[in-house]
C-alpha cells in the first residue's frame, strides 16, 4: 500500500524580483522508496498582483545541479499569479514531475515583476513504495 507525503522545498520565501534573481531552497535528499512526484506552487502577496516564476532544480550529489525536466525534455518550470486578495492562499500552480530525478532536490523562486511582501511555498508531494 502506498502513502501520500510532502517534502517542503520552499517553505514562505520572498521570492527574487527581476530578470535573473531568484531565492534558492535547500538542497533535499530524497529516499529510493519516495516515487509518483507532484508539484504544487502557493503564494501570498499583501495586496498587489504578482506574477513570479518557480523552476526546480536536481542533482546527483548536492553540488552540482541542473534543471529537473519533464518527459518532453524540457524543464520543469511554472507561473504564479497572486491576485490582490490578501490572506488567501493561491494555488498557482500544481506540476507533474513524469521523469526520474536524482538523488538531491531543490526549489528556486523569482524573477516577480514588482516588488511586494510575498509567502511562497513549493511543496514536493510524493508516494513510498513498499
């Protein structure tokens, strides 16, 4: 029997804003038995509309890294939009990962088009194989 868990890999981050800057998670070591990977973007803004962008990053060893990519071969990396309702939690995002990842995971935020006090999270849902 399979379960459901959740691996943080941002965890209410202020996200980079502009072109090129981004605010980077820690790096997460995942288990063999950790399979079925999904995705899910939130953010809070106070009271502004934001648009940023999450990408996810692997690695086989924590030091090296590379773009996580879907099954099509091209990197794993999505949208927010926070509309201007404060205190509302969005769910801008939910992404599939359909491709073995390596060994170490992590979570980068950014490149907000205006400068607001956001919350984002980027959480990894995923399954265990007994």
């Amino acid at each position: 029997m399979a379960s459901s868990n959740l691996i943080k890999l941002l965890d209410k981050v202020q996200c980079g804003q502009g072109t090129g800057n981004w605010t980077y998670g820690e790096a997460v070591a995942l288990q063999n038995h950790q399979t079925d990977f999904l995705l899910v973007g939130k953010c809070i803004c106070e009271s502004v509309k934001v648009t940023l962008k999450y990408k996810v990053e692997h690695s086989p060893d924590g030091i090296r890294w590379s773009p996580l990519l879907d099954s099509s071969g091209a990197a794993i990396e999505f949208q927010c939009v926070s509309t201007k309702t404060t205190d509302a939690v969005q769910t801008c995002a939910i992404q599939i990962a359909d491709t073995p990842i390596l060994p170490f995971i992590r979570g980068i935020c950014g490149e907000a088009d205006v400068s607001a006090t956001c919350e984002c999270t980027l959480d990894l849902h995923y399954t265990t194989k007994k």
